[in-house]
C-alpha cells in the first residue's frame, strides 16, 4: 500500500502512514476498551507514521513494552506503538480515507465483554497466545 | 440502576455516576469514530456523572452544544455530554464493575463503515432520526 494521510478530530495533530496491509484488526483487552471508548480498531504500520508536529501528541506508557498516544487538545485516540519504535498500530478511524479497510482479525478475544460480538468471520486470537507470539518474536528480534 | 465507581486507564479521572438502564448504545458517527478509535460504546448517566477530581479531565467543544471528555494523563475516553452537563454518556467500559449489560440501539448508523457490523439485533438510528429526537424531545433546538 501507498502512504496514507490523517488525522486527529481538531487536526492538530497530523500524519503519514502505510498500512503494512489494507487489514484491520480489532483489540477486546481491557486496557484498548478503557483507553478507547470500547473496541480499539488499528491498522499496522510498521515503522512508517510520520507526525507533521509533535507539540499535541500525548503519549501515555501502559507497560513495559508499549504506549498509548492520543491527541491533548481533542482527546482522539490515534496510536498503540512499541516504545523501541518497530511497530504502530494506527487507528484505522484516523485516516481520512478508511473505506477499503477488511475487517480480518480479533485480538484479546478472551477479554470481550459479552455485551457485543461483530457478526464479521475474523481470525481469533486470546490474549496469552497473542503474547506467546508478540515474546517469540521479541526474542528472535533480539537474536538477529 | 445503581450508582457506579470508574475510572480511566492511568486512574486519574475517577468518578461515580448513576446508569440509567443497562442499554448500551453505539455510536458511529464519524467523529466518535476518530476520537475513540471505532464505535462508541456509552450508556446514558442522565446528570449523575460526578468526578472525585477533575483536574485531568479535558473537554473538547465538537459541536455548539456538545464537548466530548478525556483524560489529559492517559487519553481514555471518557464522555460525550451536552455542555450545559443535563445529558452524560459515559463510556461503559470505565466502570469498574459495569454488570449485566446489553447492546440495545445503534446510531448514526448511516456513518458507519462497511467494514464493520455487529451481530446483535438493535434498535437503529441515522444522524437525521437522532437530531429529530432530540428536537421532539428538548427545549427547542438540542
């Protein structure tokens, strides 16, 4: 995929991306339905998110490996991303254009209320398997 | 229902409000969509909504009669509220222990993106029908 554009609700923080896939994955864990209003909707960056200017990005760290940005004057929730920098998963919302996203993946299933279910047929993933996957690439990372 | 504790991610916003009803409503409109990263998913806390301290907690003017609440720490969204704060819609998922809850109705369901549906039955709403509402129902215009 080509670069993308977008943004935050009041603009005042703008950016570039390219969606490593134009597939879009859905976080249930309890920390994206705190942060997010409910569901975080993301699409993987990779290393490609340019910010235009910095000045309003609030980051917030929730763990030891990652952080949570979103905007300080209107509150959107634009990022997750490794705090070493090699991935960002992108609110698919925050594009101006989002129309050709495919709906392909749940992650934290486990931890999804049972208020809602998508009727989308996605792959599942629970949250310790999502972890056992993200730990083994960390460490083949590491090795490399 | 009963009164209810929640807080955001970081627990710098904490607070207690009333839920009307177990109805959770989803918004897609465009701009919960951008500011909360996907549908809204919020319940109606009437004027209840109390926090223990609001020094972190921002609110960005969307509309002229409506602001949509943050935490400035953490970025967790918090609320959509009329400004004159008569009408809460809480963001369910703050409340620590929000119980049995169901996903009664949907709106502005003429913004939202193919890519997405749920599979539950709902009462649906567009943007125009919500407005309607509200204009049948207020003080003139909402």
């Amino acid at each position: 995929m080509g670069a993308m554009s977008g943004q935050c609700l009041c603009g005042a923080v703008k950016f570039k991306a390219t969606p490593k896939e134009s597939e879009m994955g859905v976080c249930h864990c309890a920390m994206c339905q705190r942060w997010a209003g409910g569901v975080f909707m993301a699409v993987s960056c990779g290393v490609s998110v340019e910010i235009e200017d910095e000045t309003q990005l609030g980051v917030y760290q929730s763990s030891d490996w990652g952080e949570r940005c979103f905007c300080k004057v209107c509150g959107s929730t634009l990022f997750w991303r490794m705090r070493d920098g090699t991935n960002t998963a992108v609110s698919a919302a925050a594009f101006e254009d989002s129309a050709n996203f495919a709906f392909t993946s749940e992650i934290f299933i486990d931890e999804k209320p049972s208020t809602y279910e998508f009727a989308n047929v996605t792959k599942q993933q629970a949250g310790p398997e999502v972890i056992a996957a993200f730990t083994a690439q960390l460490e083949k990372g590491a090795e490399a | 229902m009963s009164e209810k504790i929640g807080q955001c991610l970081c627990g710098a916003v904490k607070f207690k409000a009333t839920p009307k009803n177990a109805e959770v409503g989803v918004c897609h409109c465009s701009i919960c969509r951008r500011q909360s990263a996907g549908p809204f998913f919020a319940i109606d806390c009437g004027d209840s909504l109390v926090f223990e301290d609001a020094t972190h907690v921002g609110a960005f003017a969307s509309s002229d009669w409506a602001e949509r609440g943050f935490c400035t720490r953490c970025g967790s969204t918090l609320f959509w509220r009329l400004k004159d704060k008569s009408i809460n819609i809480v963001a369910v998922d703050l409340f620590d222990e929000p119980g049995d809850m169901v996903l009664d109705h949907e709106v502005f369901i003429d913004e939202k993106p193919g890519y997405y549906s749920f599979a539950e039955k709902t009462k649906q709403m567009t943007g125009q029908e919500v407005f309607e509402m509200f204009a049948d129902g207020g003080e003139g215009q909402a």
